[in-house]
C-alpha cells in the first residue's frame, strides 16, 4: 500500500517517492475576461477558440454535467458541423491533458469540471462576495458591504468570454455583463450612502456616456451632483435623459427619475447628503484609547475625583451627554487631574476616549477642523471620506459617535467657541475640558474651579516622588519646600523630581534654596506671575547648560522644533544637544511632542523667553566671552535661520539642479542639513513647515529679514502644494510688509516675488502683475538679478492668462536673456517653456514645439525632474495644438506622474485639466469628462476661481460631447459667472458657448 508521499506507478508497479513541497500549484480560472487556465502563476495552453468555448460552458456549469449534444449546442447552436461530437471529444482530450488529473470527467455521455479549489473560478469568487456584500448591507454593515463589491468588481477583465464564440458564450457574455452593471449600481448607491457624492460624478459620467439608456445610473448621477451642490447639472441630467429616451425609444423616464427631478426641484431635505461619508471599515471596531498615561504618583483631590466621576458616569448612563470644565491658573494640575478620572472612568466608556491639546493659551491656539480631522482618523474614517469644512467635519463627528459610549478629554481649551463643535451630540458619551478661563457661556456644563493643593495633599505628592525615607526625618523642612512652591502640584512636581535626581542633597538643602526670594520671583502672587514663580524653582535647579537650552529654545516660534533645529539654536552637536532637551524633559519644562520632536507647554514658552530677557545680556566692552555665548538671543535667532535657510535650499537645489537662485542668497555662517534624494528633501520641509513659516513671520525684522526673505522663496514649494499654501501667504505679506517699512529695495523685490507667486498659485492675476511690476522695478534700482529673472518671467505668464500674447512674449524673451546673463540654465529652461506656450496661444505650434522641446532638453540635462514635468506639461500643450495627440497624452501623462510623486497638488491638477482637454479634441468625450471631474477634486482649495471657470469650461464641453447638453448648460453657467465676477475675456467665449447655434 503507498504510504503517504508515495504513489505507484501504474505502468511498473514500482512506488514513486514525491516531496510534497514540490506538489504542483492549484489550478485556477478565468471568465470574467480571456478565458484563461493557471497553474500558479503560469498560464496554461486553453487552445483554439472552440476548445476555450468548450471549457467555458463546463466553467460555467459549476460542476453539472453537460450532456455531448448540450456542449454542441453551446459551441455551435442550430447549425453544428457534421463531425461535432468527434471534435467535442478532441477538445476534451486536448484539455484533459493539461489539467489536473481528475478535473475534466467524462459521466453519463458528458463531461463535468470538478474538484476544484476554493476560488478557483473568478465567477465563483465573485458571486461570494457579492452575497458578503448583500449579507453586510442587510446588517447595516455599509462600508464592509462597498468593500466586499469592489473587490468583486476588480475581477472582471475586460470583455467577459471575451474571443470565445458560440451562443452560449454570447448569452452569458450577456447575463454576466448586466450582473457587473447590477453590481456597480449597488455599489455607486452605497457610495452616495457613505456621503462620497463628490468622488462618484466622474464615475457615474463616464458609466452614463458608455451606457446612455440605463436609467439607474442617471439616477444615480443626479443625486451625486445635487449633493455635491450642483443642481442645475442634476436638473440637466434629467432633461437630457428625458429627451433622449423620446427620440431613442418613444418613452417617458420611468417614475422613479420622474420623482427625484420633481424632489430636487423642490430641494427636498431628505435627498441631502449624510452628514458626512461614513468611517472606512476596519476588522474591529476603532476604538482609539488616546488618554496621556496617568501619573503613577497622583495625590489627593478627592473630593475633586468624586465629584467628575460621579458627572461622567451620568452620561456613561445614557441620561445626558455630560460635560464637565475645570478651570484654574497654569500648573494647579488641571490636566493631571482630568486624565487620572478620565482613566479611572475608561470601563465606563468602552468604545473608546480621545484627547487633544487645544493649545489655548497660547497665540496659535489648534483650529476645531484640524482637531476633528484626527478625531475623525482616530475613529476609522477615511482622509478621503473626511469633508473640507468645519460644520461638515463636526456633523460627521457627532454621527460616528452616535450610538457609542466614548470619552473625550478637550484639555488646554483657549475658550468655549473653540470646544462646541468638538462635543459629542448624544448621550452616552461624555467630555472633559480644562482651560484656564472659567466656560461660563457653555451652556449645560458642570463648572469646577480647580485650586491648589492643600498642605496635607501637597507633602503627600512631594513625599511619593521624593520617597518616604528622605522626609520622614526632615518633615518641617518638607513643608517649608511645599509651602515655597506655593502648594501649586506643577511647582512641587519640579522641585521634588530636582531632589531625587540628587541623592546628595537633603530635603533641608532644597528648602534653603526656596527660601531665597529672589528664586521665587513673585511666588505669592496671583495668576499668571504664581505659575511663573513655580517654573523659576525649576529653572534656577538646572545646570547651566541646561539653563542656557531651555532659555534659547524658547525664543523661536513655531508649534515645536526638530532636534537638528534645535541644535542649530544651541550650536551644539546633535548628540549634546539631544541628552540637554530630554533632560529638560525630565524635569517637564519641555515636552517629547514625538521621536526627535520637542514642544514647550504654552506657558512655559513665556517663562523661557522672560529667562532669556533677563538673563541673555550681550556682554560689555572688554569682557571675557560668557560660557556657552551665553549672551546670544540675537546669536541664536541667527543660527536658527542660518540652519533653516541653508537647509531649505538644500532642498531647493535638490530638486532644481542647475537653478542658479541658491546662489543668490543671503551670506549664512551656519550650515544645514544635506541630503540624498529628492524625496527625503520634500519630506523634511512638509515637516518642518509649520515651524519653519512661523519662524519666518517672526523673524521680519532687522538683520534677519533679507535671510527670511530668501528662505521663504527657496520654500516656494510649500505655496504650491496646497497644504500650506494660506500660511506661506501670510508669512509672505509679513515679509512684504517689513521689507517696505526697512525700506530695503533688495529684500522689497524678493518679497513681492514669493506673494507674485502666492497670487499666481491662487489665480489672482491683477494683483500679481502689479507684485510682479513692483519687483522688478525694485530688483533694478537693487542691482539684484535674481528676482529681476523671475518676475519677468511671472509677468510673462501672467500675460498669458490675460491674452496679452505680444506682452507676454516681450517679458519672456527678456527673462530669457536675463536668465542666459545669470548663467541660470534652469531658468532659462523655464523661460522657454512658458514663452512655448504663448507662441502657441498666437497660433505658433510650430515654434510652440520647438521652443518646448529646448526646454526639455536642458532640464533633463540637469537632472532637473519636477521641473522637467513643466516642461513636458507645456509640450504636452503645443502638440495638442498640433493635432498630434496621441504623444501630447504621452507627455502630460508623464508630467502627472511626477506632480503626484512631488506632492505638487495645483500642477496635478491643471495637468488633469490639460489631458482632458487633449481628449477633447480627440473626440473622446468620455474621458475627458471623467479628467476634468477629477482635476476638480484635486484642485478643491488651490488654484483660485478662474482656474475652476476653466475646467468647468471644459467639462461642458464634454458633456455636450457625450449628448448632455442640459448638463454642459450648467457647467457653463457656473464658469461664466467665474469669469464676469472676476472680469476676465474667457467670458466670451462661454457665452458663445451658451449660445443655442454653438457648436463644441
């Protein structure tokens, strides 16, 4: 008998040793495309169009026989050669032989496929997960049920059966095609379910362009566009459907389209849009447990933790969605206190708590939208599905906490307008809020006003982190040291942790050192100067060194700092600097915001740079060097933007090799950071963003504005990548502002060249030609020929977008010579390829070509890859001017793939925009409809209102391709109310547009 691993060779006798290892691999299939047969992952000889015929039909029988006249009917219908059954058995021979064995049996006449493997049959998977997908939706599972239809939906292949003849190919070809539409209508209603209206219309565009007489999908289309605020789109659908199914087929629409034009006419609350698109799912339940890890020595505030356990709990209960404020001066232990009953409250509240720093006291305190975005995230909804809007994010917030019990700590909140739309709206769920300010205008909420510690409570805490030994003996001099700290539990926490890192010391010593009024500065007083005196007790225990760091670092702006930032401030090697910061932490005068990431507390941000005032005196003259530069504010400022400068061009000249401007720069002393490719660059300055613009604004003034200037220009990617585009604008007027109070016409035309850019990242024409002008009188009376370069070349893009051509033209060939004088070949690449584009906008393609192709030529010369797509966006442009389309998709295609790499939002989506325009005169209308829908998303908050004219424009025109004209009616309504607003010549050609005898 053959054991296992053997078998017996049938012709011999002999037994075979085989390794299971090398067993073949499962065979699989495919009909929902090519009729294919794999095993693993090779793909198997099917044979001739009959013989795939033949094995599709027995697929397709999931396992019953076919009888021999079934599969001669299948493969040949009514007219069947006379060998049939002769060649029914040769390709059931054939298939035998390459399949494995048992798989193809002969029964009763026939044949069957069986003893395949779970899934084998793309068919099989799919009809599974579609029953997944009905058995979630049932259940109220909807975003379990969408995934399971995508994933259904991505194994069909094209054509199903596609090259298989006979009838019974072309009548499942039939069925399955019309199951697939099925499927995607089921799947397109559950999209509008979730709220993701937006991202369905370029969808559903082209499904009804490909399917013009398909009611549900116009349906479906109205829907998505009423919801994404466009109505007389949805309105057009309708007309254009109705007016269509007349001519086509005689017939009116069929009630259910007739009803939803009638409740969308009627703005009908009920066909508004979810609150908000549904969180993603997840294999479990998201449930976020964000509380800070409570401290293992808290003390005392009973009566306090009674009270707030006892409010929770009634709206753990389901009675009232409980909210409770503390309130009380900085470091009497608001948030310590929270986070100890909001964990001892977490049983209560099972599916899950949230916290957040609002960071209310200090001047950029954290805006709701941004907050509820993590909320959001932290909860499992999806970046894609969280809407732009505060009233939106905060409606779909109160809508995926309906129904749990969850916790929310609100801690460090500037005021009640900040909270309100950070409450949860139902019961069940419960709040906790600290703020210095009492929330006597939050309505409903339970008021407590948090004081200081009581004696007993405050020697209990010092004795816990001091340790029970070094006080017992010393108990007077305990109470004296609590007593100095004003029993305030942030001052006691400092002074106690100084202590047990010194063994050396008695509690006697330590008690001596607060004695001394002038290290209490202003303890016994009240507010703010109460707080300050318990972060001197602090201050006056560190070494000098560390006094020294925690001084400086305090002086920068920004939501926190990186270490090699840091190290720039201090001018010390990463290393030292690295042990001083996260000694600072240890004594909680600075925080670990993340790995290699610091932040100062609000108020101990104040405190520090009070130190610095008092304490960082330049020295007087003769004096020896004070230790450390201990006299450097202004030292440290410098090197601060040294580093971010010298960094930040780094960046630049990785990504523009051969762009002469970091040569143009201001003089630095210190040096950045280097690095190795481009997208370790783009990743450090999206980082360093927010601390690198605040730092820029503060930093207008004096000897630090033209190198705050040059930083903001090198960091000109930031404007154009939308996510800090509206404060890189606020940073550049700063600049601009400073600049004409200096006085200085240097750092006036580098000013108005980085808001010239702000202004052309926004579509804002007018006031960039005048920036523009502006600058490049100033670079001339400076001698500065850098920002004379590129206004010039602003201007002459500028004229583009306003028709001035011959303009254009003159300020491009000037920037051109300038750029050739400055020996700043990327500039020049620029240069050429923006005057391409206004020889092509003169009916020049020729040259338009050309001069593209010039510019193309030396940025692939310099390994120059991001603007490399510029150029090939604006060949891409000429040669759809030429007709030659085929590779003008080739080239924006290209370019896209480089915006979307470099994260350069606006150019992706004006590239959209461009292919769709080339698809346009391709007369391929579908997919230009489905571009241009997606060049709207991506251009959603970046660009301006004139570049949206323009792709409405197109989109119309689209439309009116795909027999839409309502719909293309109302796109071009909404761009010409664009461009009358903002004055501009596209207005007329919209109107020609809209004129009953235009043709697209």
């Amino acid at each position: 008998m053959a054991g296992v691993g053997q078998h017996t060779n049938p012709a011999t006798g002999s037994e075979q040793h085989t390794n299971p290892a090398t067993a073949p691999a499962p065979l699989r299939f495919s009909v929902l495309g090519p009729v294919r047969a794999r095993r693993g992952e090779e793909l198997l000889n099917t044979g001739s169009p009959q013989q795939r015929a033949l094995l599709a039909a027995l697929l397709l029988r999931e396992g019953r026989t076919a009888t021999a006249a079934e599969l001669i009917d299948a493969l040949w219908g009514e007219e069947p050669p006379s060998q049939a059954l002769a060649a029914v058995r040769t390709y059931a021979s054939r298939l035998r032989k390459i399949l494995d064995p048992g798989i193809l049996v002969s029964e009763s006449g026939g044949y069957a496929i069986r003893g395949l493997g779970e899934d084998a049959l793309d068919l099989a998977a799919a009809q599974e997960l579609a029953t997944e997908a009905e058995k979630a939706r049932s259940a109220g599972h909807l975003c379990h049920a969408r995934d399971a239809l995508t994933r259904a939906l991505a194994l069909w292949d094209g054509e199903v059966l596609a090259g298989v003849p006979g009838p019974y190919a072309e009548a499942q070809r039939v069925r399955l095609q019309e199951w697939r539409l099925q499927l995607l209508e089921t799947r397109l209603d559950m999209d509008l379910e979730q709220g993701c209206h937006a991202e369905a219309v370029s969808e559903l565009t082209a499904l009804t362009a490909e399917h013009p007489l398909r009611e549900r999908l116009r349906e479906l289309l109205m829907l998505a566009l009423y919801r994404s605020g466009r109505q007389a789109e949805a309105l057009a659908v309708y007309a254009d459907t109705r007016r269509l199914l007349a001519d086509e087929l005689g017939v009116d629409p069929r009630p259910g389209l007739r009803e939803l034009q009638q409740r969308i006419l009627q703005a009908d609350p009920g066909l508004a849009a979810p609150a908000s698109p549904q969180p993603e799912p997840v294999a479990a339940p998201v449930r976020p447990a964000q509380l800070p890890a409570t401290v293992p020595d808290f003390t005392g505030r009973a009566s306090f933790v009674t009270e707030l356990s006892q409010v929770l709990a009634s709206g753990s209960e389901g009675r009232v969605m409980a909210v409770s404020a503390l309130a009380g001066i900085g470091g009497v232990g608001k948030t310590t206190l929270a986070v100890h009953v909001a964990h001892q409250a977490r049983p209560a509240f099972p599916d899950g708590q949230l916290y957040v720093d609002l960071q209310g006291a200090g001047s950029r305190a954290a805006e709701p939208e941004t907050v509820l975005g993590a909320f959001l995230r932290a909860l499992g909804t999806a970046d894609s599905a969280i809407p732009d809007s505060l009233q939106e994010r905060a409606a779909l917030y109160r809508s995926v906490l309906d129904g749990r019990r969850v916790l929310v700590l609100l801690d460090n909140a500037r005021d009640a307008a900040q909270i309100r739309p950070l409450l949860p709206g139902t019961e069940g769920c419960a709040a906790l809020v600290t703020s210095r300010v009492r929330m006597v205008d939050l309505a409903g909420a339970h008021l407590v006003d948090l004081d200081v510690m009581s004696p007993d409570e405050a020697l209990q805490l010092f004795t816990k982190i001091v340790g029970e030994e070094r006080v017992a003996s010393e108990r007077k001099a305990a109470l004296d040291v609590v007593a100095a700290c004003g029993f305030l539990p942030l001052a006691i926490r400092i002074a106690a942790s100084r202590l047990a890192a010194r063994r050396t010391w008695t509690v006697s010593v330590l008690a001596a050192k607060l004695a001394d009024e002038r290290r209490r500065l202003d303890e016994l007083q009240a507010g703010d100067l109460a707080v300050k005196a318990t972060f001197e007790l602090g201050y006056g225990q560190l070494e000098p060194a560390q006094a020294r760091a925690f001084r400086l670092l305090g002086l920068a702006d920004g939501p926190d700092i990186s270490l090699a930032a840091a190290a720039a401030v201090l001018d010390l090697p990463v290393e030292d600097t690295e042990d001083l910061l996260e000694a600072l932490v240890d004594t909680s005068l600075l925080e670990s915001a993340a790995p290699g990431r610091y932040r100062f507390h609000d108020l101990v941000r104040l405190y520090a740079r009070a130190c610095a005032e008092r304490d960082e005196w330049p020295p007087s003259v003769g004096a020896p060097p004070a230790p450390f530069g201990q006299w450097g504010r202004e030292a440290a400022m410098s090197r601060l933007l040294d580093f971010y400068l010298a960094t930040a061009a780094a960046v630049y000249a990785i990504e523009r090799p051969g762009d002469r401007l970091v040569e143009h720069l201001e003089e630095i002393r210190y040096p950045g950071l280097s690095f190795e490719d481009r997208h370790t660059a783009q990743d450090w300055l999206y980082a360093e963003a927010n601390a690198l613009l605040a730092f820029v604004q503060q930093c207008a003034k004096g000897a630090l504005l033209r190198r705050a200037v040059d930083l903001l220009w090198v960091a000109k990617d930031l404007a154009e990548s939308g996510a800090n585009s509206k404060q890189y604008e606020v940073a550049a007027v700063a600049l601009r502002d400073a600049a004409d109070a200096a006085d200085d016409p240097r750092s006036r035309a580098r000013a108005l060249t980085t808001l010239t850019n702000v202004h052309l990242v926004a579509g804002r024409f007018e006031q960039a030609d005048a920036e523009a002008r502006l600058a490049m009188d100033l670079a001339r009376a400076a001698d500065d020929l850098a920002p004379s370069c590129w206004a010039a070349n602003d201007r002459g893009i500028i004229a583009l977008y306003q028709g001035r051509h011959p303009e254009g033209e003159a300020y491009l060939k000037e920037a051109i010579e300038s750029f050739r004088l400055d020996r700043n070949l990327a500039g020049e690449a620029s240069a050429l390829c923006n005057l391409s584009r206004i020889h092509l906008a003169m009916g020049q393609s020729t040259s338009a070509v050309e001069l593209a192709q010039q510019g193309i030529v030396i940025y692939d010369r310099l390994g120059h890859a991001l603007r490399g797509a510029n150029g090939r966006y604006a060949l891409g442009l000429a040669l759809t001017g030429q007709g030659r389309l085929d590779a003008a998709v080739d080239r924006l295609t290209e370019a896209l793939e480089v915006f979307r790499d470099s994260r350069q939002r606006l150019w992706e989506g004006m590239t959209l925009f461009r292919l769709a325009e080339a698809h346009l005169v391709g007369r391929r209308p579908t997919q230009a409809a489905a571009l241009t829908e997606q060049a709207l998303a991506v251009l959603r908050g970046i660009g301006g209102e004139w570049r949206r004219g323009n792709v409405l424009t197109v989109l119309g025109r689209a439309l009116s391709g795909l027999g839409q004209p309502g719909r293309a009616e109302a796109c071009w309504q909404e761009a010409l109310g664009i461009f009358e607003q903002l004055g501009s010549p596209e207005a007329a050609d919209v109107r020609l547009l809209l004129t009953p005898s235009a043709t697209v």
